[in-house]
C-alpha cells in the first residue's frame, strides 16, 4: 500500500489546482484502496517502489486517492495539474492518467469513467476555435442538423467517380460531405486529383441548387509534414469555409490534432474517432468511456467529434455514453457520469474577469474575492445565458459539434433527435444515402425530406405520401434497418 498518495476525504482537491478522475478498478484480489494507491502513484510521480531520489517538491506532484466506492469498485484520483506539460498539451495530460496504469498486471480492469477540469486548467487549453456556429454562419443553415453523407464505397472509387457521387449528393440537397475515414492517397485516387475534381463538382451543385456546400478532407497522414501538405492543398483549391479538415485523431494521434488546430483555427477541425471501439466499449473492463474522449477532445480543439448513435444505428453505444457526450461537446456546462464540468476558463490572476463582474455586478462585488465566488458567479452567468457574458470567447472553452453516424438512414433522422432533443449536430449518413433504391440523389432527397418532415412535425409516414423519395427510403430500409443485426434482432424482441 503507498500510504502516501492516500489521504481519503480530503477537500484540497476542489481548490481548482486539481485534475479530478474516476475509475472502475478489478483487481485479482489486491484490496481496492491499495490498487488505487499503487494506480496514482504509477499515474503521478511514483512507480512500484520508493525511490530515494524523491525529493520533498517531487512529492508534492503526487496524484491523491481521496474517494473509493467498495460497492461499485470506484475510485476518485486527483492531479495536480500542474504536472503536467505547459502549453496545453492534451498528449501528456492522457499518458500520465490514461497511461501505463492500463498495463498494470495487480489490475484486472482499470476504465477512466470521467474526469473534471477545473476553471484555472482549462485556460491553457485551446479548446475549440471554427465552430459549428461559424460552419452555419457560412451555410445560412439553422435550428436544423447539417445534413452529410461519406461517400461509399469506403475506398475503391477513383478521383472523379468520387467527385461525382459528391455532386450527386449536393444536387439532392445535402450539404456536408465527408471522406470515409481511410480514403487518403491511394494510387487509385491521387489527394489532390480528389480534391481538384471534388471542387468542380462542388461549384456545379451550388451553382445549381443555389446552396452552400462543404466537404470534409481527410488529411490524416504518415507524418504531420505530409499531413500539412494535405491541409495546405485543399486550402489552396477550396473557399474558405467551405472545407473541413478530417483527422482520425486515435490512429493519428492527439499531436495531429493540436497542430492541426493550432496551424489552422479557421477551419472547422473534424475529430473521427476509428478505433475507440477499443477502449470505449463498455465490454472492455480497460480504457476509458465515449464521454471522457469527448472531454479530452473538446480540450484539445476539435471542433465536431464522432459522438454515436445511442444505439439508434449500427455501432454499439448508448444512450448514457452517447447522449451524455455529446452534451459534453455542446454545452458551457453539464452533468457528466460523476463530475459537473463547466468550460469556463478564468484564472486567480484574471483581473479582466475581476472587471468584467465589477462592470455587471458594481459595488457588491466585494464579496467575490474568492475564486469559489468567481466560479459561482460565473457559472450563474452562464445559466443565465448572460448574452455580455457570451460574446467573450476569452472566456469559455467554446462547443465542440457532435457528429452522428453509424449505420442512420432517413428513417432515423426523427428517432435520433428525438433522442438528443437538439438538432445542434451534423449527421452523416454513408449506406443510408448511397444505398436507396433511386442511387444516391435520391437518398439525399430522402435525408432532406425527413428534415423537412420533423421540421413541420409531420409524421414520415404521412409526409411520404407526396415525397416519392422519402416513400422508397421507407420501403427499403424499413426492411434492411440499421446494418447491426443484433440491434435489429433486439429491436424485432421489443416490437
Ligand atoms: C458510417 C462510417 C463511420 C462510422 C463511424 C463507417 O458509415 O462512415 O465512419 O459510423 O462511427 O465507415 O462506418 P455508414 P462513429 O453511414 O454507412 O454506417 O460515428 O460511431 O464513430
Ligand atoms: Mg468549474
Ligand atoms: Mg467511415
């Protein structure tokens, strides 16, 4: 037991100099508060043994085991923040806290379940900067999902049979386009014959449907040289606001994408998230939850991430996961599994912020020396939806859009946002537009129909009556459902 990273029930970890964390430990029979104490000292400044080089600063950068839950096999760990590498650097905060723990052999499952940032962290941290309020600014599109597609097949088409199944999916009336998350530079597809020929049928389909249009460019690569060449091109062919940079920032890496958001703030940064089926299950008893990667990622810039479906498609997920993160992503402050996380960034030493509450609050600002005061009566503000208070970016980490795909379709636009109860999203659906029976026009006729269905609070059903397109989306996928067949075996049980 390293007695030393114990000190339960202590309240010096909500002094806002904190990093807070939650984890569901197993253990092949250590005692929980041991294997706790063993998992900060291996995620702060210690290792299995004492060493005799620890000096008295050093311990002060221990992590502290300050909660443990024996019933549900939780347990609370607090950094100290300032460990961590200057700069915000996202990288470092999970190599320290998502790191060598998951390879301890006395744990049989060790999965981050939240995490908490406190005010005066989060203003070191980039945090979004082109966000989906910018995106909508620039395509005139509002109080509705952005509606997308990736195009399909997922590899295999080449540079202009690709530009045409962009231009097929404008002309229907859809807006946002996407690169599958693996289509890059394939010998078969050069980039940048892809995104000479995606801009030509970019400018045709608006010209034709009168609508602003975007695509999303996948510029994950080998190498961040060969990652800003990608970015650099498109930027070169495209009209500002009406790209999009993709990263598939687990294989890529949380380095691609800080430089990415850094090297270009005015670009909606697009976060896909292939391979956290890895760590994110809830069948993994290691890793950590879709709404933990959704924190780390609002931290780091993104400006949309892959959220999921809440089981509605064909991925596995939740309503608890999926719905709870992307409220992460959206809002300036939510309940998460365990913490309340508001993005709030203001330091002790914010004489701006202290000014700001004088202009709105005058003499009895007095009282609020204390940061707790200025935490409180920030987070009152933002409740309050105080309009002075919102127009300053310094203040907040801004939103991050949740990007809903997996396996949607037409029929499942209305379910979805009745789910999420807010259309501040941007879904993409990639078999639900290319596979209807009329091609893929026609599936995006059938996406917009749907919206426009909500829109007017018609029933699909009804509203398909005088949108054939709409009425053969029905028929097909009604029948082919979501492409998960234990979800549609779960759902046939339910029906
Ligand atoms: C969806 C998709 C997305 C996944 C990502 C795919 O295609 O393009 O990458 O949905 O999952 O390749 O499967 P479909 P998530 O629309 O044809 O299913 O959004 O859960 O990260
Ligand atoms: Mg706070
Ligand atoms: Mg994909």
């Amino acid at each position: 037991m390293q007695e030393k990273y114990i000190n339960l029930g202590t309240k010096e970890v909500l002094n806002d100099q904190y990093l807070l964390a939650v984890f569901e430990v197993k253990t092949y029979g250590m005692d929980l508060l041991e294997a706790a104490s063993e998992m900060a000292a291996e995620s702060s400044n210690g290792s299995n043994l004492t060493v005799g080089t620890a000096t008295k600063f050093s311990d002060e950068m221990g992590a502290i085991v300050y909660k443990v839950d024996r019933e549900k096999d939780l347990v609370w760990i607090a950094y100290p923040w300032r460990m961590f590498d200057r700069g915000g650097n996202v990288q470092n905060v999970l190599t320290f806290i998502a790191g060598n723990i998951f390879g301890m052999a006395d744990l049989a499952g060790c999965k981050l379940l939240d995490v908490w940032f406190p005010n005066s962290m989060l203003e070191h941290y980039d945090g979004p900067s082109y966000t989906l309020d910018e995106m909508r600014k620039y395509l005139g599109v509002y109080n509705m999902p952005i509606l997308g597609t990736i195009i399909k097949p997922k590899i295999g088409l080449t540079a202009s049979e690709y530009a045409e199944v962009c231009y097929d999916f404008w002309s229907g009336g859809g807006i946002f386009v996407k690169n599958d998350e693996p289509q890059s530079d394939q010998d078969f597809c050069p980039y940048d014959k892809m995104v000479d020929y995606v801009r030509e049928a970019m400018d045709m389909a608006e010209k034709e449907t009168g609508q602003k249009k975007i695509h999303s460019f996948n510029v994950s690569a080998a190498d961040c040289d060969t990652m800003i060449e990608r970015a650099e091109y498109v930027k070169s062919k495209m009209k500002p606001g009406s790209y999009a940079y993709l990263i598939d920032g687990v294989t890529a890496g949380w380095t691609a994408v800080q430089t990415l958001r850094r090297k270009y703030p005015n670009v909606f940064l697009h976060f896909h998230r292939a391979g956290h089926g890895g760590f994110t299950r809830s069948e993994n008893p290691f890793g950590m939850t879709v709404p933990v990667l959704t924190k780390f990622s609002r931290l780091a810039g993104a400006s949309g991430i892959h959220t999921g479906t809440a089981g509605v498609g064909k991925m596995a997920g939740n309503d608890a996961d999926d719905i709870t993160a992307a409220k992460l992503a959206l809002l300036y402050e939510y309940d998460g599994f365990f913490f309340e996380q508001d993005w709030l960034k203001f330091p002790k030493t914010d004489s701006d912020a202290s000014n700001f509450i004088k202009d709105q609050d005058g003499d009895d600002w007095k009282e609020r020396k204390e940061l707790e005061q200025l935490g409180k009566y920030y987070r009152d503000l933002v409740s309050k939806k105080n309009e002075r208070f919102f127009s300053q970016k310094w203040r907040k980490v801004r939103k991050t859009c949740p990007i809903i795909s997996g396996g949607l379709n037409p029929v499942l636009l209305r379910p979805f946002i009745e789910k999420i109860k807010d259309v501040d999203f941007i879904t993409t659906m990639g078999g639900g537009v290319h596979s209807h029976p009329s091609g893929t026009k026609a599936g995006a006729k059938a996406v917009v129909q749907a919206c426009e269905a909500w829109q007017k609070n018609i029933d699909i059903y009804e509203y398909a009556k005088t949108h054939k397109e709409l009425d053969d989306a029905i028929s097909f996928y009604n029948k082919h459902g979501t492409q998960s067949k234990r979800i549609n075996s779960e759902k046939k049980e339910d029906e």
